[in-house]
C-alpha cells in the first residue's frame, strides 16, 4: 500500500510516497503567480504613470487576485491526486496544507479522491525538509 503525503500552501505542493516505512519526494508541483505580489498579478503590473511622473494606485481587491490564483492551485493539485488516484499510484492521501489552502483543495476534488484522503492536517509543511515532514507527521503515516 502505498500512501501519498501532500504538504501544500497556495503556492507549492511537495508530493511523498510513504510505502513499507519508507518515505520519498516524488514530486514538487509549484504555482509561481501566486508568490508574485498581487499588483504584478492584475493588469497594468505597476499601475499607470501620471502626467506628473507619479504612478496611480491600482484599484482592485488584492484578495480576491490571491485566492483566484490559489483556486487555480488547488485545481492542479486536485487533478494530480486524481491522476495518481486512477493511475494507481496510490492506495491513499494524507494532505497537510495552510488551512485556507486546505478548504480550496477539499473543494476541487473529486468524490473518488476525496474518499483516499486519510487524514487532513490544517499546518503547513512545504517548506519542511523530509527530516522534518516524517517527524511532524510520524503518527498519521503509522496509522495508514
């Protein structure tokens, strides 16, 4: 049986395999836009300039730029579970995520995916070392 460990924020997700006590990185699924500052997301990047040289402030919700760019994460990492899912790859999922990750996330699966996730983790762990990643999640991993 082979268990997938996904630690994730809205901006990286780092994939693990954990079969027969032992735990790899298999992959690291990354979302650039949503580490780049909310003015550069929208259009116009640095605002328009002003006859008088200045730059005009840019209108717009910047949490609604950040959190569309997180559910566009969250789509992709959903659909790598699910491929994983129907590829066989593996038999289970324990996900840790920045807890509003983990709401987009919850959200994006399917049912078939959403009935292999073991356990949930509402913590970021993505930058973790795997040192780090088998010690903080040692006991979910033995109870899979």
């Amino acid at each position: 049986m082979t268990t997938y460990i996904v630690v994730s924020d809205a901006a990286r997700a780092r994939v693990f395999a954990h079969a027969a006590g032992n735990t790899r990185e298999v992959d690291n699924l990354v979302h650039p836009e949503s580490r780049e500052h909310t003015g550069d997301l929208r259009t116009g990047g640095e605002g328009a300039a002003t006859n008088d040289g200045g730059q005009q402030r840019q209108t717009g919700n910047d949490d609604a730029t950040s959190e569309k760019h997180a559910m566009f994460f969250a789509k992709e990492v959903a659909d790598y579970l699910k491929n994983a899912r129907s590829q066989g790859k593996a038999d289970s999922f324990v996900i840790a995520a920045d807890p509003k990750f983990l709401g987009l996330l919850r959200e994006k699966m399917d049912s078939n995916t959403r009935d292999m996730v073991v356990k949930e983790i509402d913590k970021d762990y993505s930058k973790a070392s795997l040192e780090e990643v088998i010690d903080k999640l040692a006991s979910q991993i033995s109870n899979v």
